[in-house]
C-alpha cells in the first residue's frame, strides 16, 4: 500500500543522506510476522526494522499519535522530536535543512 511506495524515496535518503549520520529505523504496524519480514526482503529495505507484531495496537503507533501510514517521525540525536508527518517535497526539503 502506501508505505511500499514511499520505499524508493525512502532508498534514496538512506542512500544520500545515511553516509551523513541519518539513520532510519521502520517501524511496521503488521501482525503478521511472515508479512513484515518478507516486504523488507522483497523490497531490500537496508535499515532497521521493529515491530511488536501488534497492528493498530502497536505501542509505536500509540506513543507517537500515528493515525495513518506511512507517517515519519524526525528525531534528532538528543531524541527530541523535530517534525512529524512530512511526505514527498515535505519530507525532502527537512532532510535538506537538516544535512545541507
């Protein structure tokens, strides 16, 4: 669904920006574990990857307020949360801001 195609945007900040210090970490709201697991290998997804295997009822899902994925979450290296929500251009000129 949506979260597979934000996969190749996605790629392309963990490919330009990793080197930089950013580190992505996907968080998957599945309840399937076989689901979860073959998405990040049939996609190459290179980064981190949690789940509690509990959907909706996710303790991510419920600590960070998400409604609808994907969502991202933009924490800087003290753990403040710096924004939350950007997509596409959104999410691409924070990056931007942020590894200039």
């Amino acid at each position: 669904g949506p979260c597979i195609g934000s996969m190749p945007m996605m790629k392309t900040f963990h490919e330009t920006y990793g080197p930089r210090g950013l580190q992505i970490i996907g968080i998957s709201l599945d309840s399937k574990r076989d689901a979860w697991v073959s998405a990040i290998k049939r996609f190459n997804l290179p980064w981190a990857h949690l789940s509690d295997l509990k959907g909706w009822k996710s303790i991510a899902s419920d600590t960070y307020g998400v409604r609808a994925i994907p969502e991202t979450v933009i924490i800087d290296p003290n753990g403040k949360i710096v924004s939350t929500g950007l997509r596409d251009k959104d999410l691409k000129a924070k990056l931007a801001e942020i590894f200039p």
